[in-house]
C-alpha cells in the first residue's frame, strides 16, 4: 500500500474558500479516478514562521503502479483545477509506503 500525501500551506485570507474546495470538489475529484480508496485530511498544530494554515491529505492507493497511474492521467487536469488559488499556497507531495500498520 502507498500513501501519496500532499502537505498544502495556505494564506489565511482565502483559507474558507479553499477549505470549502477541497472538501467539496477536489478530495471528492481525486477520489473519482478510483485510483485512491481513501483520503485522510488533517490539519496541521504548528504555526508556521511563515504564517498561513497547513494541512495534510494522505491518500491512499493500493501500489506504486496505480500511483503512476494517477501521474500520467489525472495529475496534470486536477492541479489545474487550484488555479483560482494560484499564488496563495505552496504544496509539497511525498510518496510513503505502508510497512505495517496494526
């Protein structure tokens, strides 16, 4: 099992509406390339130097495979789609591999 986490900072002045976005459309979107079987989303409890909200959305997929999947189809449309929040967050993604969990 892989878990492709996406750690997103954002500017507190269109944090609602982003939040808003993610919840309603985004998550839901990426959820719909049936690539992921789950989103996990959480709020990050350090305060930035820089400032803004962080979070982190972990999902997960059942391979490295379909991860590269998701890369090559799907990557590309639903990036496009935070265009409206361009400029107003910063994300870095990270790619885990589930060992064990009990």
């Amino acid at each position: 099992m892989i878990i492709y986490n996406v750690t997103i900072n954002v500017q507190e002045d269109i944090h609602d509406e982003w939040l808003k976005w993610m919840k309603e459309e985004h998550i839901p979107d990426m959820l719909d390339t049936k690539k992921f079987s789950k989103a996990l989303m959480t709020k990050v409890m350090v305060q930035e130097p820089m400032g803004g909200i962080t979070y982190s959305v972990q999902y997960t997929t059942e391979s490295r495979e379909m991860l590269e999947r998701y890369y090559n189809e799907d990557a590309e449309d639903l990036r496009s789609r935070s265009k409206a929040f361009e400029g107003k967050f910063v994300a870095f993604r990270t790619e885990l591999e589930v060992i064990t969990e009990q």
